[in-house]
C-alpha cells in the first residue's frame, strides 16, 4: 500500500472520530432545552437527536463544499495529505479537552482553526477573505441574530398566550419543544456533518483520489452514520451547562430558543453556505430568551466562560493543529 493511500485512511479515520467527537460535543444543542423542561427524557432525547442528525446530513452539500474548497489550498501530495490530517487532529484536541471542561465551544470553529492553523505551519495557502466572509462574520453575526429574535420570540408568544390555561399552554409548549428539537437536530446534521464530508473530499482531492466536483455517496453515508452515533453516546456535561445553569429554563423558552436557533442554521446552510456554530447560535439563543425575566435571571459567570471558550475555540485549535504538524514534521513525515 503507497503513503498516500494510508495518510489518507488515516484522515479518513480521524475525520470520522472528529464527527463522533462533534456528536456527543454537540448533541446537547439539540435537546438540552427539551431535557431540562421535562419535555423529553434523557434516551428519548438522544434517540431523535441522533435520527435528525442522521437526516439532516443529506440535505444539502454547500457546507460541505465550502469546507473542502473555500478554507485552504494544499498542494496534491503527501505533504498536502499531512496538513489535513495535523488539521483533524488539533481540533480533536480541543474538542475533547473542551467536552472535559464542560464548555460548549464550537466544533465548527475547531476545525477551521484546526485547518488554518495546519496550513500555516505548512506555508500553504488560506483563503482569508474566505475565513472573513464564511467563518468570521456568522461567528459575530449568527449569536447576536440568535439572542435578539430569540428575546424578541419569547416575549411574543408570552403576549399571545398570556390568558391561556398554564396547564394546556405547558402541554401545548412540551409538544412544540419536541417538534423544535427534532428540527434544530435536523439544522445540526445539516451543518455540521458536512463540514467532516468536506474535510474527507478534501483529503480525497489532495490524495489524488477524486475530482472534488460532488461528495461521494459513501463519504456522506459515513459521515452521517458517525455523528449519529456519537449523538446518541451523549453530552451530558455540556447538557447540563446548556440547559440548566445559564437559566433556569421552561416550555416558552425552550420551544423559542430552539426554533430561532434552527431557523438560523437551516438559512446559513442552504442559502450561505456557511459553516456556522450550532453551540454558539443555541446557547445565544437560550441567553436571549431568558434574558425576557430581566438581566438577573441569566447566569452571567457560567456565560463569561462560554464566550471565553468562543473566543479562544479559534486561536486555540489552530494552535493545535500548527503544533500537531510541527510534531510530524520533527518526526520525519512528508
């Protein structure tokens, strides 16, 4: 077997395990809400969060293509297949050193960093004005979309129920969080298992493999497959931040903040094909709708150290993977 056939069942690999990662890292994007207020149980939860993410992933490909063509140029040899692979590894790093902590940083961001930072190590090409235009600004612009409609939602759907029956607007509010939460799997499958089918088709271009014009039904198939499982393997660390210790959640909450969330990701995806963060556009989102108690209600010191994990996702992964290709470099590989 050649070098490049094996670098590249070695990012095949790490590709997967990095969607796994981004599963049970994110599956509590989907669900945590819908936990929290009683409206799901835990497995059922998981279950139809790993069905979404399994769906969603076959929806659309311009995330995917965005992700293989639009971050970096690497050159089509071993050394190229390198820069992939020290890519994947730095945000893998990352993404288990922050599902440790507890913080729900962005999967997403991770692997841009990841790539990015590789690249450089590498002297290769990164598209900054595609990092600009796809990554930077829906990173500022997505959680403030999020917080503000998400405030904005829950104040009406307070204005519109407000003489209704607790009881039949609670039940009524459980049943819109399960439709929500299916959803909101639907937009996390949709962007962010493409992101792993456009490091793969990457990896297949620069290996020689492929002609990068369409993402191979297996690559799909493979992609999809992993991420659901790693949903249902679950988050629960990071669950327990999102849905009960920045506020104290409920019915209204939950079904706006995760029908805000998932509107966002769904538009981003297909008509941007940008590769936004699923945690940083539900956790904004869960923020702004509890913002409608008043300041006071919101967890401020659990919120300052997820945007510090925001903040640091993208310096820190590429640090990452800058270092993982340095390693294999002093280890003699291409």
């Amino acid at each position: 077997m050649s070098t490049s056939y094996l670098l590249v069942i070695l990012i095949v690999t790490c590709a997967l395990v990095f969607d796994y990662t981004n599963g049970f890292h994110d599956a509590a994007n989907s669900i945590a809400t819908s936990i929290a207020t009683k409206a799901l149980k835990a497995r059922t939860a998981l279950a139809i969060a790993a069905i979404g993410n399994l769906v969603g992933a076959f929806i659309s490909e311009g995330v995917a293509k965005t992700v293989g063509k639009g971050i970096i140029d690497v050159e089509t040899s071993n050394a190229g297949l390198v820069v992939v692979m020290a890519a994947l590894l730095g945000a893998i790093s990352w993404n288990l050193l922050t599902w440790w902590l507890g913080l729900p940083s962005s999967s997403s961001h991770a692997l841009i960093g990841g790539l990015v930072g590789s690249a450089l190590a590498a002297r290769e090409v990164v598209h900054w004005q595609g990092v600009i235009d796809k990554v930077a600004i829906p990173m500022v612009i997505s959680p403030i979309v999020g917080l503000s409609l998400a405030f904005l939602l829950t104040l009406l759907l307070q204005f519109i129920f407000r003489n209704a029956k607790r009881s039949r607007a609670g039940k009524g509010f459980r049943v819109g969080q399960i439709v929500a939460a299916g959803t909101m799997s639907l937009g996390h499958g949709l962007q962010d298992a493409q992101k792993t089918m456009g490091v793969i088709t990457l990896a297949l271009v620069v290996g020689g493999l492929h002609s990068g014009d369409t993402i191979p039904v297996w690559v799909k198939v493979s992609a999809a497959v992993a991420i659901s499982l790693g949903t249902y393997a679950g988050g629960w660390r990071i669950m327990k931040t999102l849905g009960k210790r920045m506020i104290e959640m409920d019915p209204i909450r939950g079904v706006a903040s995760q029908s805000v969330a998932s509107g966002i990701l769904f538009i981003m995806a297909i008509h941007f094909k940008a590769p936004i963060s699923t945690t940083h556009t539900i956790t904004s989102s869960i923020i702004g709708a509890g913002a409608t108690r008043g300041l006071k209600w919101v967890r401020w010191k659990i919120v300052k150290n997820i945007l510090a994990a925001w903040v640091l996702t993208l310096p820190a992964a590429a640090l990452c993977g800058a270092l993982f290709h340095m390693l294999f470099r002093f280890l003699g590989m291409p």
